[in-house]
C-alpha cells in the first residue's frame, strides 16, 4: 500500500560557496511491492538499461580503486584502528562542529583542544 513519506535536508552550499545553512521538508507518495507503478513514471527499456550499466560502471570502478590502493599499499583501516587514529578522531568532530555553524578553522582548534593534541 503506497504511504506518504516526509523527509527532510539541509542546504550548505550555493554554486560553490558556503552559505549558512537552510532546512527543508518534502514529501512524496512511496510506492510499496505489488503497488502499480503510474503509466507515465514507468521506466523504458533505456531507463533500465542505463540505470544497470551505471551501477555496473559504479561497480567496476570501486573494485579497481580498491585493488590500485591495495597494489599501492594502502589497507583500509579497521573500524577499531580508525577509532586509534588522531586524523580521524579530529576530522569527525571538525564535521560535527561545522554542521553545528562553527568555522572550519574553529572546528579544528576546538577539536584538538578536546583530544588534548
């Protein structure tokens, strides 16, 4: 049975620049399984057939960004290891801090001061 769905996002940037940020709301009806798709929001044999290449693309492009890294000797980090590491401890509160207005210049002081750096 199809629903109503509200969700909500925020603005952060304007043709390239950082603007202060502006919320938003919308809505749409979601269709649910067995739910008949409109006639005019049917996709055509291209649709469907651009939308599988592109996900093949995306496919084939993270598998070889992933062996060139490895080939480069680059390992991705454990999820205990990047909670080890500095760089990222700071980079996710430089993150939380800016989404909350600060600069990003402040985000980063304020961050090393809390982690003692």
């Amino acid at each position: 049975m199809a629903k109503t769905v509200t969700f909500k996002g925020s603005i952060n940037t304007f043709e390239g620049a950082t603007i202060p940020a502006l919320s938003y709301s919308a809505e749409y009806v979601e269709l649910a399984k067995g739910d008949t798709i409109p006639a005019d929001e049917m996709l055509s044999e291209d649709d469907i057939r651009n939308a599988v290449n592109a996900a093949r693309k995306q496919n084939a492009r993270s598998k070889a960004v992933n062996q060139t890294l490895t080939d480069a000797g680059y390992e991705k980090k454990s999820a205990a290891e990047k909670l080890q590491d500095v760089d990222v401890q700071v980079a996710t509160m430089v993150k939380v801090f800016v989404a909350r207005g600060m600069s990003a210049a402040d985000a980063e002081a304020q961050a090393r001061t809390i982690l003692g750096l």
